[in-house]
C-alpha cells in the first residue's frame, strides 16, 4: 500500500512540475531562437507589417535577436530583431552611392510583438526601435 501511494506521489509530482513552467500568461524563453523557422517567420511578418504602416520608413529583417513566447487564447511572441533599411533606403553615405560610407551601417533593433492566433492568424501589437 505504501508502494503504491509513493509511486502515486511521484507521479502527480512528475505532471505538476512541468506544468508549473509553462504557465499561461508567463513569459517563457524562446531556445534556439536563431534556428526556429516559425520565429522566422513571426520576424518577418512584424517587419512586412511595420512597412505597411510606415511605408517611408521600409526596413528588411537581419536577424532575431533573442524572443520569448507567452500562451494566452494563442501565443505571443516579443522578439527582439535587428533589420536595416531596406534596398532604396539610405544605409550610409550617399544615397546615389556616389560617396562610400564611413561605416557600414548593419541594422538597428527592434522590440516586436506579434499576436498569433490558434488558427494561425498574426497580428502587430507594437514595433518599437530600442534605443543604447
């Protein structure tokens, strides 16, 4: 009887443990960030969406930086990404590139949140520079 109510123990210990770090609403770590494809992919949406709402400003996505994920009704996800302006934007020197910059300019981060639905539907909720 003992045995039992000991393997009873360890296992409701085993599934609440899990459980405890995954907790809806709490924000979780992404591992791995710069080799997951869906981050990728959720990077790529917060900048095409921030083009559509400041199309004087267009930037192209260069890398993710570090993300975090929170389980609500769906996922968000806050990613923190560098992009750079994008091809006819000026990225140092001269626009016409008649002079060579000083210093190349790679990019400057970005603190994103992008809304994802349970059926896979994104949205922007903010897109904001990070400033040193």
């Amino acid at each position: 009887m003992r045995q039992i109510l000991f393997l009873v123990a360890i296992g409701t210990v085993a599934i609440i443990l899990p459980a405890a770090n995954a907790i809806a609403g709490a924000w979780q770590p992404i591992k791995n960030v710069t080799a997951d494809e869906h981050v990728k992919e959720i990077a790529e949406f917060a900048v095409k969406a921030h083009d559509s709402q400041a199309p004087d400003h267009p930037l192209h996505l260069v890398s993710v930086d570090r993300g975090e994920t929170q389980i609500v009704a769906g996922t968000n996800y806050r990613l923190v990404l560098t992009a750079a302006a994008a091809a006819g934007g000026m990225v140092g020197g001269e626009k016409d590139g008649s002079s060579p910059p000083a210093a190349v300019h790679v990019g400057d981060q970005y603190l994103t949140v992008v809304y994802e639905t349970l059926a896979n539907e994104k949205k922007l909720v903010s897109f904001n520079p990070l400033h040193p």
